[in-house]
C-alpha cells in the first residue's frame, strides 16, 4: 500500500515538473534570439537545448517515475526550467519592452 501512494506522489510530481518544463520550452522556443541578446542572458541556443532537455527528462520521468536515478536528473531539469522562467522569461519580456537598459539600481542613471 505505502509503495503504491509512493508511486502516485512521485508521478504526480514529475508531472507537475513535466507542465513546468514544457511551459519553459514553450516560452524559449516562442522568444527571437535577439531578445537574449538584449536582455544579456545567454544565447537562445543555449536556453533552447536546455529547456528541451529538461523536458525530455520529464518526460521519461513521467513514464516511469520508479526509476530513482531518473529522480535526480528530474530535479535538476525542473530547476532548469524554473531558473528560465524566474530569471531569464522576465528579461526577454523586458527586453521585447523595448527595456531601459540605462537603469542602475536606484532609477535612470
């Protein structure tokens, strides 16, 4: 019984993990490569193998989520993917903004 509610917590979570991880590809895939550079992020190349990786990972973790060594992959890939959508999403949202990149941190330089 204890295995079973194990099994549907771990899928439960690696799916919640996987709609982050896809909600992350989605958003880099959709974003132009010049919007990361304007935003001073790494290249869209960088983020995309990223993000799609981490989803890959998901979604293997998706599948079979009693693998353990998969668990670990599948926590750094939902960081990944969290890392792109708290830090990197923002600046490309700006940035399409057309953003003041003269800002210092008390205002307009």
């Amino acid at each position: 019984m204890t295995g079973y509610l194990t099994y549907i917590l771990l899928f439960l979570l690696g799916l919640l993990g996987f709609g982050i991880q896809l909600w992350a590809m989605v958003e880099c895939l959709r974003s132009r490569a010049a919007d990361f550079e304007r935003a001073y992020k790494r290249t869209k190349g960088f983020w995309t193998g990223l993000t799609v990786a981490a989803a890959v990972v998901g979604g293997l973790y998706v599948l079979n989520p009693s693998l353990g060594f998969l668990l670990l992959l599948e926590l750094a890939s939902a960081t990944a993917a969290g890392v792109f959508l708290a830090d990197v999403r923002p600046a490309l949202q700006d940035a399409r903004r057309g953003g003041n990149r003269s800002q210092g941190p008390y205002g307009p330089w």
